[in-house]
C-alpha cells in the first residue's frame, strides 16, 4: 500500500483506510483491469496513422503521453 494514503489524514483514520484498502481487493483488481485495457486501447489509437494527418499532432502526443502517464499513477495507487 502507497504511503500517499495516508498523507494528510488524521492517524485516527489510518487504521480505518487501511482496513477498508485490505478489504477491496477484487474491486481493485478489477478497476486495475479496467485502467489497464484503457491503457492499451489509448495505446493503439496513438499509433494511428490517421494521427499523422491532424496539425496538432505533437498535442495529440502529449495528450496520449499524459494520459498513460495517469492512468499509471493510479494503478499503482491500486496495487
């Protein structure tokens, strides 16, 4: 478990996160799965051809980039 959970949080209730983290493990499994196919589909649509055609195709990459980027910070939230 990340320490970010606890960051800024009353110690009262870190026991609490702690517990409610350990007991949500098959949703977080799943939400897991569900960042990851986003992931791959953002992925595959990156490496379009089409993408080639737009102006903005270095803003499309940055958006693809940052995108993936966050989606990685939460599944490691997650794990």
């Amino acid at each position: 478990m990340n320490k970010i959970w606890f960051k800024g949080v009353e110690p009262d209730y870190v026991k609490e996160i702690r517990g409610d983290y350990a007991s949500s493990l098959v949703t977080r499994k799943r939400l897991t799965q569900i960042l990851e196919e986003k992931k791959k589909v953002n992925a595959t649509g990156a490496l379009s051809k089409d993408n080639y055609a737009s102006p903005n195709l270095s803003m499309l990459q940055a958006d693809n980039i940052g995108y993936q980027r966050a989606l990685e910070e939460i599944i490691k939230l997650l794990e």
